[in-house]
C-alpha cells in the first residue's frame, strides 16, 4: 500500500470540518497532518480529533501552515480562505474549495492561484448535486425550445447557521439555467405589484429553518405543466464525501481550475 495522503482541514472546527476530520481519520488512504482555524478560534491548541468527538489523534489546531500538506480541503469562510488561499498558490500546495459566498474579487483571486496550483472549486460538493446539475443542463436544452416559453424559479432551504443567500448552489444552478436557455435577470424574492412574470428572469428563493443541510429544487413551469428537479441532503456527510474524494483527485492533476464534474466524470 502506498503513503496515505497527507491531508490539511481548514475550519477545522466548523460543522463541515469537523464531519470531514471524523471521516479522513477512518480512511486509510488518507492523514490528516494539520487543522487550521482562525487565529481568534477558542479551539486553538486542542486536539481536532477531540474536537469532532473521536478522541485525541496527535494533531493539534493551529493558525498557521506548518507541516506541507499533500492537499488542503477549505471548509471555512471567504476570509479564512483568502488567508491560505495566497499560501496555497505559493507553496503549490492543492486546494479543494468549498466554501460559497466569496465576493467577485475574492473569485478572481481564486482563478490567479490556479495558475499556479491545482484547485477544485464547487458550490457544493455533494455527488447527488453535481448529477442534478447535469440533468438541469439537459432538461434546460430540451424545454428552451418550447414556443410558449418556461418559467425558471430555484428554491432551496438551509440550516438558520447559513450566513450568504441565495445558496452558492442555488446560483450554481441558476448559472447553468441562463447559459442554456438565455435568462439576463435573476430576481431574489417578489413583494407587492410587480407586475407579469418577464420570460427572461429566474427568480430565487431562499428558506432558512432549523438545522436543514441542504435542499434545492428548480422549477420549470410550462403551460400546462410542471417539471420540479429535487435534491436533499439528510446530512452533512455527502458534503464531507464528496470533497475527500476530490481531495484524492487533486494529487494526480497539474495547476488548473477544475469542478466536482471533473472529479466525478461527468
């Protein structure tokens, strides 16, 4: 058997962190050799594995990248990755992002790194997801020849913790929508007379409840019928999956921008 890889956790201690931490400590493929947080984190100094619940493992959390990872799995915030964002570039070291909400400089500044490193950047890391995605790209290509038209609306539902709306996924979808089907407007919400439904917007609606991991449907309202395309998640483990797969995927490629469809083969 070959070395495990070497893997580093950045929100380490964050709720998708600590699932990716518990679920890296029982692959054998892969060790975990550095969990980072911020430097205001009450978790610094302490185990990670007593952190996530499973014991001590003899990793300590820490601000700063110490040791060299094979691979860093971001789970964090748009700060904490811009923090290890420029290390990652530097170093070379590659770089599975997962976090959503970055700002339309903080996304440039993610493109410049893969110049010179090996990124996977997706809004959701979840495999059911990624293959939505792939049928709301083929069902948009079918449904934009329709004469009457179809109206386009994604509604998704997260935990109240969620701090960005819409969803990164969500817009994900959207995206993929307008560049089959040609939509220019993107509508957040409706409220008061607004008028008829224009055939070139989708509109997003974003739910915040409970402890909801995920949940996205979209929507394609023809005349006469409905078409819905659902995808839930019951927990914060096929997030977790998915971006340990695309953690192993990284080791293999060269610097370059790459997406879950790249690492699933879609």
């Amino acid at each position: 058997m070959s070395n495990p890889i070497k893997l580093g956790i950045n929100g380490s201690c964050g709720r998708m962190g600590q699932r990716i931490a518990a679920l890296a400590f029982e692959d054998p493929e892969l060790e975990i050799i550095l969990a980072l947080e911020a430097s205001s984190s009450p978790h610094l100094g302490k185990d990670i594995g007593e952190v996530c619940g499973i014991g001590p493992i003899g990793v300590t959390v820490t601000d700063e990248i110490g040791p060299h990872p094979d691979v860093i799995i971001d789970f964090s915030v748009p700060e904490g990755l811009m923090t290890v964002l420029p290390q990652c570039a530097e170093r070379q070291i590659p770089l599975v992002i997962a976090t959503t909400g970055l700002t339309p400089e903080q996304k440039d500044e993610v493109r410049t790194a893969a110049q010179t490193t090996s990124i996977v950047w997706a809004p959701s890391m979840s495999l059911a997801v990624n293959l939505v995605m792939k049928l709301v790209q083929q069902a948009s290509e079918v449904l934009k020849q329709v004469p009457s038209g179809v109206d386009v609306e994604i509604i998704e539902r997260h935990h109240r913790f969620k701090e960005d709306a819409p969803s990164g996924t969500a817009l994900k979808f959207g995206q993929i929508v307008a560049e089959t089907m040609g939509q220019t407007e993107h509508v957040h919400g409706r409220e008061g007379r607004i008028g008829q439904r224009p055939h070139n917007e989708i509109g997003y609606h974003a739910l915040r409840t409970g402890d909801n991991t995920g949940e996205h449907t979209i929507v394609f309202g023809l005349l006469g019928e409905t078409i819905d395309l659902t995808v839930r998640s019951q927990t914060r483990d096929s997030y977790a999956h998915g971006a340990l797969m695309a953690g192993k995927y990284l080791i293999s490629q060269g610097a370059g921008l790459y997406s879950m469809a790249d690492v699933l083969g879609l």
